[in-house]
C-alpha cells in the first residue's frame, strides 16, 4: 500500500469514527437516554474549544452510561446495525463491516469503579455538559478526574493535552482529590522544558 493510500485510510477510518459517534448519541438523545461522551473524544471535544489544531483522533467512542438503562442503550444501538459484545470487563458495540476489532462504541459504567484497582469511580452522567445541538460530553473536572485515576500513557498524554491549551485551571485542580492532584504535578513536571 502506498503511503497516500495509507493516509487515505486513516482519513477514512477517523471519519467513520465521527459518523459513529454523532450516530449513537442521536440515537441515545432520541431514546431519552442520558450519557456523557469520554475518552479521547471528550478530550478532543474540550482542546478544540481553544485550538482545534491542537486535537488527538481516536479510534473509537467511549460513552459513560448508567448500568440501569443498559437494555434499552443496548436497542437503540444495535437498531443502528451495531453487534454488541460482552466482555471480561466492559460492553463493546461493534460495527461487523468495521475491519479493525479496536474499533467500536464502549460503554463506561457511571458511578462504579471501571477497575476495581482504581481508587475513585467515575462520574455519573449528570456531570455532563452540552451545547445546544451537540452530543453531551463530561465536563471538564469530572474528565480530567477520570483521566487522572485511570493513569495509562494515552491519559497522560490526554491530561497533558488539556494542560497544553490551558484548559486545567484552578477550578479544576480545587476539584481534584489529594492522589490526582499529585498525578497532575506530575504530569506538569514532565511537560517543563529541559
């Protein structure tokens, strides 16, 4: 594969990935169903607020959802063509037609511990913030709380993201608990230059 073809497919794979995010929430919003989109698309949702240059894609769709309205999220999505697929921890839809198995919408249990490791729970939905005709997306505090108890590399670098465009204000650190707290500065240490 040449390397424009190669970029023509990420081209195309990142634009399915926007088609299916704005497909399921429709699909949520009209069932009456409340969510708040996270992950790398609640990231990219608040950076290109003030830069949207400064953006990360994503190659899939991170929704928090209460555990109580998991039968009728599970309609309205597969009403959209999408298999759901139960696994060890979380609840994946996916696309059959989609070639990558990465790819799809994952279902974030509001209010519970994502892993039972982590020291805090996610948010519920009712931190969700929207603009009028736009999907909901979890508000900033509660985003960069999330961000920081999970801790992997990618919300690390989604954390410095934030940081980067000045998004993480004072508002946000007096939100944060002790222990995320720490993780920010450390976060912060790492971006100062040499």
């Amino acid at each position: 594969m040449t390397l424009s073809a190669a970029f023509t497919d990420f081209v195309m794979a990142m634009e399915r990935v926007e088609q299916c995010l704005r497909r399921v929430t429709r699909a949520l919003d009209d069932a009456g169903i409340p969510y708040a989109v996270v992950g790398g698309n609640a990231v990219a949702a608040w950076v290109a607020r003030v830069d949207p240059g400064s953006t990360r894609t994503t190659r899939d769709v991170d929704l928090l959802v209460r555990r109580e309205d998991a039968d009728r999220i599970s309609a309205a999505i597969t009403a959209l063509g999408l298999r759901r697929d139960d696994m060890r921890r979380l609840v994946l839809f996916v696309d059959p037609a989609e070639p990558s198995r990465r790819a799809g919408v994952r279902l974030v249990w509001a209010a519970g511990k994502v892993r039972p490791s982590y020291a805090h729970a996610a948010p519920d939905v009712s931190e969700a913030v929207r603009e009028p005709g736009a999907f909901a997306v979890l508000g900033l505090p509660a985003l960069v709380r999330m961000k920081l108890t999970s801790f992997r590399p990618i919300d690390r670098v989604h954390v410095a993201d934030l940081l980067g465009v000045g998004l993480i204000d004072d508002r946000v650190r007096a939100s944060l608990p002790a222990d995320l707290l720490a993780r920010l500065i450390e976060i912060e240490r790492e971006q100062e230059p040499d």
